[in-house]
C-alpha cells in the first residue's frame, strides 16, 4: 500500500530543522483554514459552574430562575446583535 505522502527519506536535508514547523503548517491549513464545512463546537456551559451543594428544592428553584433569568438577559443582548466584538490585544 503506497502512503498519499512523500516518503521522509525523499525529503531535502535543508529541512531537517523546518520538519516540525511544516507539519505545523500543514496541520493548521488542512485541518482548519481550508476546510469550508461548518465545525461544531462541542462544550457544556454547566462547566464554568463550580460545584454546589444544595440542601432544598427551593435552592435548586433560585437557583435555576436566576440562572434562566441570566440566559434570557443574554438572548436579549444577542437578539439586539449589541454584544460587543472581542478582539485580541495582539491585532
């Protein structure tokens, strides 16, 4: 079975060095630049939460309704397309 790639040995010496910097490379275009299909973004929101011990229903019941009240407070700002553009210092 013949491999899609350039054997190693096929390689130029000059870049014996470069190697780890051109699979970089290639990595980042093929897998991330080139790639025009939507790609989920796989998280659960309920991790940036620390653990919490609730002793009631009742604390649970506060503790959802304020948790719904911040998420609707957040679709708001979304739906006004108001959320501010965040940028990296470095640009």
């Amino acid at each position: 079975m013949e491999s899609p790639g350039l054997p190693v040995s096929r390689l130029p010496k000059a870049t014996k060095g470069l190697i780890t910097q051109s699979a970089y490379e290639y990595w980042l275009n093929d897998m991330y630049l080139n790639y025009r299909e939507p790609i989920p973004v796989n998280s659960n929101p309920g991790m940036v939460f620390p653990p919490r011990k609730f002793t009631t229903i009742l604390d649970v019941a506060r503790f959802t309704s304020r948790l719904i009240d911040a998420a609707l407070d957040h679709k708001e700002i979304l739906d006004r397309r108001a959320l501010p553009v965040e940028r990296a210092t470095s640009r």
